[in-house]
C-alpha cells in the first residue's frame, strides 16, 4: 500500500430478498423467472391512486435475521419512511425505505485485513426497470413493473475499509452470510445483489502511516467519490483499484478529486463519470403514515433467532471433526443453509454405513457420482456412489505379470521413483490400470507394485 | 314518489312492501339529477346505465328472496360517492383533470362493502379537487352549489355528496374528512354527517390527500340512516395497515337510549370572537334542548387550540406534498401544470416543510403540537363524555366570498380540524335555521365513541327534526 495516502472505503451493499410476495403487497415476488412485463403486478406496486402498503413480515423477520448473522443490535421500535425523488420507474414519486430507525445497527464482520462495521441494516422496496429499446422505429423507454416493490434490503459499512482486497473479500463474505441465511439468492448478474462503493483517499503527512486503521469522523477526507451498479467481485475490485490510482493522481497534483457518482466500465477496465452532485438530493424523508411504527418484542424477537440456522463456520468446524470433512472443499458446494442440511443428512448416513466420506467429496468434486445436488436422496445418492466406487474381484496372481511388464517397458520411471520422486507412482498406477482394464483400489496396487521393486 | 322527503330506513319499508321497485326509486333518482343539477353540479360523473341495470337484478332478488334485506342491508339504496374514491370502471377524478379520465381497475374497500350490502351507486360527486377545500371552489370543474341557496356555497370538500342528497338525488353520500370535508357540507346542508375515528373505515382506494388525517365518512339526512351505513363501512381491513380490530358498534341499536347523566363539554376557546352571534344563538338553542333530555353542559378547556390550524397547515400540506408526487406526468393524462393554484400552493408549502434543514422546524414541531392537541381532547373527556361545537363559526358563505383569501377560506374549517389532528370522531347535526340557511353542531367523542354522539345525535333529532325542512333553490 502507498505510504503516503490510505484509502478509505465504504460498501453499500443491496439485496433482494426471495420471499414469495412482494414487500408491500400480495404479488409474486419472482422479478427474474416471469414471461412478460408488468405481469406480477396490482393497484399497490404499480403505485395508483388509492392502494396502500402493507408489510411483508417475513422481509422483516429476514431483514433482523441478516442483522443478527452480523451481530447487530436490533432496535426495538422501527419505522418505515418515504423517500422522495423523481424517475420513471418509481410510481409513487417516493420509495419506502428507512431513515432514521433501521432495523438493525453496529454489526461487525471479519476480514483477514482487520473488522469492519456494519453502520446499518435497513429494509426498503426496490423500483421497477426502465427498458430502452426501438418500438416501431422510435427509440422508446418502457416500464416494467415485475421489480417493483421486491424486498430490498441495504447493508451500509462504516469507512472502514482500506483496499481494493478487502473490499471484495468483504463483499464475498457478505454474499455467503446472506446465502446462508437462506434470504436470498444473490445473483449479480441480475442485478440481485448489487454493490456500491465510497472511495476516498486519506494523506498523512511526511509520508507516516496511521498506524490506528480506521480514521476518526473528523479527519476523513473532504471529498467522497461513489462507485456504483458494480455487478461482480472482480469488477468491485478492479473498479476500486483504478479509482485509487486516479484519486492519487489527482491529490499528487495538488487538486482534490470531485464529488460524483461513478460507473465502472469492465471492457476498457476504467471508472467514467455519470453524475456530478453539487450539493446532497433533499429526499424529504419523513415517516411513511401508511405504515404504523413496528415494534420487535422480545418474544418476537426469540422467535426468529429460534429459526436460525447453525453458525456457518461451527457447522464446518463440526463437520470436519465429526464426519472429517475438510472445509476447502465442501465450502465450495453450497451455499445456503437447506443445502447444508441435505449434506448434512447425506453424512449422517455415509457414516452410519461406514462409508468414507472424504472419498466421496472427492468424487462429487470430480463429478464421478451421477447425482442432482440438493435434489436426490441420501439413499439414492449412496446407491450411485457404491456403483462408482465398485472394485473388481482381480487376483494377485492376474496381476503381476502385467506389474512385471509396465516396470520393464518404464525404467525411467522405477529408477526416478526409487530416487525419491514418489509421485512417479500415480503414474505407474495409471500404466497398470490401463491394461486391466478393470477398477481395482489404488491403495493395493500401490503396496504389491512396492513389493515388486526389490 | 317523494325522495326529498325518504330516509333509508323508509325506502327499505317500501321496497319491502312494494310499493315501488328498485328501478322506480333509481329511475326518480336520475329524473331529479336531470332536472335540477345543471343548477348544482353535484355530480361529475352519472352512472344511470349501470344504475338501472343492478336496480332491475335487485328487483329480481326481492321479488324471490324475502331474506335478502337481511343479507343486504342497504339494498337498493341510491348513493352519491365523492370523486376520491376509486370505484372499478367508473371514471375516477379526484376533482382534478389531472386524472380526468382515469378509469381505476379496483374498488376502495369502502366502495366493496357498500356494494356488497346492496347499493346502488348514482354517481359520483364534484369535490375541491384532491379534498383541498372547504367550500367545493376549488374543483376543477363547475363549482357546486348549495340548494338551500343557490348563490351560496355547500361546503367542502364533499361538496357535491352534500348537495346530491340535500336535494334529494340520493340517500346517501360518502365523503372523506382531513379537515373537514364530511362535517362542512352537512353543517352547510342540513344533514347528518360524520367523521368516524381514524382507522375505524378503511382508507384503501380513497385517493389519498394526508394520509394520517384522512377518515371516510358520509352523510345522510337523518342519525338512523347514517348509523345504518356505519355498520357497513366500519371494520377492520387487511389492506389498510391503519385499521384497527376494534369491534364494531351496533350503531343502530343503540338509537333511542336515553342520555341522563350525560356531560356536555363546551370548550371555551371556540365561543369567541369571529363566531356569528346568529349560529352562537342556534347552537346555544340546540344545548337547552340537550339539557332537557338530561344531559348537564359545562366549560372545557382545549388550551392548545390556537396552535391547532398553524400545525394542521404544515402536517398536511407535507402529507399532501408526498401523495401527488405519483401525478407526475408519466402515468396519467394531465401533466403537472395541470394541478390548481390550491395543490400547487400545499405542494409548495409541503415541500418546503419537509426539506432538510427546515424538517425539524416545521414538520417535527408541527407533529408535537399534534400530539398536545390530542392530549388536550383526552385531558376534556376526563371530565365530560362529549365536547359540543359549533361546526362553522359562519353560515354557508357566498360563492367567490373566500376564494382570494385562502386564510379565511382555512379559517372555515376551526372547529373541526382540531378534530382530525387528534384522530377522534366529530358528527355534524342540523342545528336549525338562520335566515333560511342551515347551521351544523359538531358532537365530539373520545376515540371509537361512535355509538355515544349517534345516541346523543338521535335523541336530539327526534325532538327538533330539521331534517324535514328540504331545501328550496332559492336565488337561481
């Protein structure tokens, strides 16, 4: 990292929730997986005079559940605000979101570079979508409506993070919290989850390292770029990287960078500029009287953490010391927390017949068991998984001739692996196998090609 | 057939015993509509086609199903529905020719139960466009006039509710009151109006003007027929966050039980200055004739009553600033330019009071004097059961009177908006007569005290009965 300037950076960081309904109203909540436009729609999200919003209490009891697997506090008394702007694609004029009294607040997570703060949690209705295409020759924009009024929760860190690295890797944890939660299916490409940053750079003097890590409010810097609609963790990083170079350039000249809205261009791998703010928008927040305050009792409250899943990393902890499963490779396939329940289900039952589960993550990796993830049964999968692993009834005394034959056509190799290059030995394994022609276990082939060598 | 003179309770008697049918009542309805409207311009939009066709299935009904009034409480009763209620493939305007020819695909709640117990719905009402306005003048359209005097106002915002059922086009009209809309036109009109408790009718497909004041009401000539539509709108409404599971009063059944012991607040902050001496007079008439029933009148106070309008004046407009940002000019006909000089006037004044930096000053003061205000409604019914005001501190004023003074024009509405500021229920009774016009007495109660000011209402109505004296069109 630079000596001279640290850059200072914070995530805000959109979600849609996967509940079945929308959050103010009845309509199917499925934006991505529907045949026409504005077809899941009603009065209420198509905004027309009249409708009113009433709260999804699932979104709710998703949105506290985020904040507690980020170690939030949950505030006891929360509203829901209007927040008003012009643009097409939000009917009402105003979006309900949260201002002043989020759900969840001062929640923490961990990053290899150090922790960072989770300012807020809050729960809003995301808009409909503009779409721009050619209509009968004209160059029209039209609405739809699908979008609007999803659950969309929003995740704000405090300016805590310092590199383009732990900007990703935060982002990257934060999607597996949330996928683990089961709330949502975060998909980037679609626009599901969506990342936002706030780059700016921090000099100190003479060059001197601040040494603290995370700078107090009244020394951050006087200027704050925003990088937005950023839609992959390599672009959140590539993105980021770039600003920091082109802010230091700037602050090298003696200038300071201009307060604006960013895009991220991934071809030409460059930020643009897309909207220079003078001054802040004036949303005219003020709390939406559509919508009494809500109040998360204790009770309330208890009942949520009831339904909550295992901590992910103690689930993987007790995975490896009960059923030995190592974590590098089973992290990578799942990602929510029904997922895990299938494994774990499967586990119990490998294990209950004694079969030997790091063999058959190897296998599932390497795609040699016929199975549907999360779909099959444990029993049928341990059917597929005995179909693959069969071992053919081959005699030693089949076998040594064949053994002879390989270790006189391969010298090189015998005399490489009695040198001490043992990986040699797959090698010579593989020569047998192929003349075999059968399935026989590598630990046997292994011990009788040994007891051949001398 | 005289409809001038018919109440619900009638009209159901008649439809019973047939002595007329649906068709000829709804048939009557329009006859009046043709004939005298063009004088009033009560209704912005008929519905005679539609009218006439349920009125000969209700006839139907009634001829093979005795039991069906019982099902249908108010079967084949005509109603005028004010323009902010969205009613699903009748025109819908608001009053404004914003939406001048938004036709909504859904019914209010309202609109559902009212239809559900057999309605009949004539058509639909001028009004101040979007509610903003106590006199009907700033509709969009013709101004609506007041058939008691032709040259005068009728009230608002339901101004034409008011007048349709005043001179006799229907037997009931719904309105909805932020300030005032339901209680003015009644008091102006000679009829029976109420503004129920917030959250007691559901506000789902009413076109919103402040969201946390608006209450759907309705008018009608006498307290029976308005009791009567209560039980039918009141309840509960999972599309409307607001409601509240209160039961429901048996409003009717409570009409005639006597009201000894009851005490009668007057609070002393309204009987002053700016007061006509002619509805003072009216209003202390109507008292005597409460305290020969029983009841025993004393000296309230409201002490922050003088903060009430500057607070109603930033709390609604912001309200109001917010719910017509949807009329944007993307969705709907008209563009923005289109909005009249009084919306454009509350968007101004809401936007300003919303904007940061100024927030806490107006909208958040606004919202604690709100809160004094109603505090000050719970400290008078610790020592009374109901609060009497006049409705207007004036009779129904001239027609252009008050339309350069928006002040004044706000100032119409001093005893009732208090009432809505503080979430509670105010009914609007004829007082009587003063120089041939109307005066209104407001009775108001502590949260859901609907069946107490229907009681008090009923019982002071069948000593004076007002409701006989039908308007004459004088002036036209």
């Amino acid at each position: 990292m630079d000596k001279k300037y640290q850059p200072i950076i914070g995530l805000e960081t959109h979600v849609e929730l996967k509940t079945a309904s929308k959050m103010f109203c009845g309509c199917k909540n499925n934006p991505f997986h529907v045949s026409k436009p504005n077809f899941y729609t009603c009065p209420v999200c198509l905004g027309l005079p009249g409708a009113l919003p009433v709260a999804n209490k699932k979104a709710i009891e998703w949105t506290i559940k985020l904040g507690l697997a980020l170690g939030c506090k949950i505030n006891s008394l929360s509203k829901f605000d209007r927040k008003h702007y012009f643009y097409p694609d939000l009917p009402k004029g105003y979006q309900i979101s949260q201002y002043d009294m989020p759900f969840c607040v001062n929640g923490k997570v961990e990053t290899s570079f150090g922790p960072v703060g989770i300012t807020r949690v809050h729960l809003e209705e995301d808009t409909g979508k503009l779409i721009h295409q050619k209509v009968n020759g004209r160059n029209v924009t039209l609405i739809d409506f699908n979008r609007s009024g999803v659950p969309l929760v929003e995740v704000v860190t405090e300016p805590d993070i310092h590199s383009a690295a732990q900007a990703k890797e935060y982002a990257k944890k934060l999607r597996q919290i949330i996928c683990y939660l089961d709330i949502s299916d975060c998909d980037m490409e679609k626009g599901g989850m969506r990342l936002e940053a706030n780059i700016s750079l921090q000099s100190h003097p003479q060059g001197v390292q601040n040494q603290i890590g995370h700078p107090k409010g009244d020394s951050l810097p006087n200027y704050k770029v925003e990088l937005k609609n950023i839609n992959s963790f390599r672009f959140l990083e590539r993105g980021i990287e770039y600003e920091v170079e082109r802010q230091k350039e700037i602050l090298e000249s003696g200038k300071t960078p201009i307060q604006e809205t960013r895009g991220y261009n991934a071809e030409k791998n460059i930020t643009f500029t897309q909207r220079t703010k003078e001054e802040a928008a004036d949303y005219r927040y003020f709390p939406d009287p559509d919508l009494p305050p809500i109040r998360v009792t204790p009770s309330w409250l208890s009942e949520i953490k009831k339904d909550f899943p295992e901590d992910f990393n103690q689930r993987l902890n007790r995975w490896q010391r009960e059923y030995g499963v190592k974590r590098e490779f089973i992290e990578q396939l799942f990602e929510t927390s029904s997922e895990a329940d299938w494994f774990e289900d499967l586990f119990r039952k490998l294990k209950s017949e004694k079969l030997a589960i790091g063999k058959f993550i190897n296998l599932l990796i390497h795609k040699k068991i016929k199975t549907v993830l999360f779909k099959d049964s444990p029993d049928k999968i341990i059917i597929e998984y005995k179909k693959a692993t069969v071992v053919d009834d081959v005699s030693d005394e089949e076998l040594i001739p064949i053994i002879n034959k390989i270790l006189k056509t391969n010298p090189a190799a015998v005399a490489d692996y009695k040198s001490g290059k043992k990986q040699v030995m797959n090698f010579l394994v593989g020569q047998v196998l192929r003349e075999v022609k059968k399935k026989i276990e590598f630990k046997r082939l292994k011990a009788l090609i040994i007891s051949m060598f001398s | 057939m005289d409809l001038l003179s018919l109440t619900i309770k009638e009209v159901t008697e008649k439809l019973k015993n047939k002595s007329f049918s649906c068709k000829e009542l709804i048939t009557e309805c329009f006859t009046t509509i043709k004939k005298n409207d063009k004088k009033i311009n009560a209704f912005l939009t008929r519905n005679e086609e539609l009218a006439l066709k349920t009125a000969d299935k209700y006839d139907a009904l009634i001829k093979n199903n005795k039991e069906i009034f019982s099902e249908k409480p108010l079967l084949g009763i005509p109603v005028a529905v004010k323009d902010l209620f969205t009613t699903k493939g009748i025109r819908t305007t608001a009053g404004s020719k914003i939406i001048g020819d938004y036709y909504p695909p859904f019914n209010a709640t309202a609109i559902k139960k009212l239809i559900d117990a057999g309605v009949i719905i004539i058509g639909k009402t001028n009004e101040d466009a979007w509610g903003h306005g106590s006199s009907g003048e700033n509709t969009d359209y013709e101004p609506t006039r007041n058939p008691y005097d032709l040259s005068r106002v009728p009230g608002g915002s339901s101004s034409g509710s008011g007048a349709a059922v005043a001179y006799g086009a229907a037997l009931v009209g719904t309105g909805t009151d932020t300030g005032s809309s339901v209680r003015l036109p009644a008091g102006f009109c000679n009829l029976v109006g109420l503004k129920p408790t917030y959250g007691r009718v559901s506000r789902y497909g009413i076109i919103a003007m402040a969201s946390s004041f608006d209450t759907i009401g309705h008018m009608t000539k006498t307290v029976y027929d308005n009791a009567k539509v209560l039980e039918v709108t009141a309840g509960l409404d999972p599309y409307d966050s607001t409601t509240v599971p209160v039961k429901v009063g048996q409003y009717t059944k409570v009409l005639g039980q006597n009201i000894k012991e009851l005490k009668i607040g007057l609070p002393k902050e309204y009987f002053i200055k700016g007061l006509d001496n002619k509805v003072n007079s009216s209003i202390k008439n109507s008292l005597k004739i409460l305290e020969k029933l029983g009841a025993t009148i004393k000296e309230v106070t409201l002490p922050y009553t003088d903060y009430a309008m500057a607070a109603y004046y930033i709390l609604v407009p912001s309200e109001v600033s917010s719910n017509l940002s949807r009329y944007d000019g993307v969705r709907y006909g008209g563009t923005r330019e289109v909005f009249g000089a009084e919306a454009k006037r509350r968007i101004m004044l809401g936007s300003y009071a919303l904007s940061s930096g100024y927030y806490d000053a107006y909208y958040l003061k606004a919202a604690k004097v709100r809160t004094l205000i109603k505090q000050d409604f719970e400290n008078a019914f610790k020592k009374v059961d109901i609060i009497i005001t006049p409705t207007s501190p004036t009779l129904p004023f001239k027609i252009n009177e008050k339309t350069d003074d928006p002040l004044q024009m706000y100032l119409s509405d001093i005893f009732l908006c208090p009432v809505n500021l503080a979430g509670i229920p105010g009914l609007n009774v004829p007082s009587g007569f003063v120089d041939g016009l109307p005066v209104g007495m407001q009775i108001i109660g502590p949260q859901f005290s609907e069946e107490l000011l229907y009681k008090v209402a009923y019982l002071f109505e069948r000593e004076t009965q007002y409701y006989k004296i039908h308007p004459q069109f004088k002036n036209g």
